[in-house]
C-alpha cells in the first residue's frame, strides 16, 4: 500500500468519527510529527557535531594532574 492509499484510507476513516476523536488523531499526528522533527534535528546536531573539530583542543590537552598530585590514597 502507497503512502498516498494510506492517507487516503485514514481521510475515509475520519469522516466517519465524532469531532473529538478526530481531534484526537489529530494531536497523536502532531505529537509524532513533532517527534520526528525533533529526532531529525538531534541527528543532524550530532552529525555536525561528530564531523566537526570544535572539539579538537580536548584531544590535546595536557594532563594537568598525575598520581603525585594525591594527597591521599585510599585502599581497599
């Protein structure tokens, strides 16, 4: 089935309910649409994200502490 059979067939399905079970398929199809613009969006931020080198200065910073710099080291 064609997406455009689907939609077909849920615009049939609807004119056939009550007002307010409309409007509740009606917030479901928002709440999923704006789920999905949101999984996009993250998507893309984590692309860029990971594609990018505005991070490159973690990779090479020094350690500013060491295993000397203990005051106190606790055994088990």
């Amino acid at each position: 089935m064609t997406k455009q059979n689907i939609i077909d067939k849920t615009i049939e399905r609807l004119k056939t309910l009550p007002n307010e079970k409309v409007l509740e398929v009606f917030d479901f199809a928002d709440f999923i649409s704006k789920r999905y613009e949101e999984e996009i969006l993250t998507k893309g931020m984590n692309q860029i994200i990971s594609e990018g080198n505005n991070f490159d200065f973690l990779k090479e910073e020094e350690d500013l502490y060491g295993f000397d710099d203990l005051k106190e080291v606790y055994n088990d």
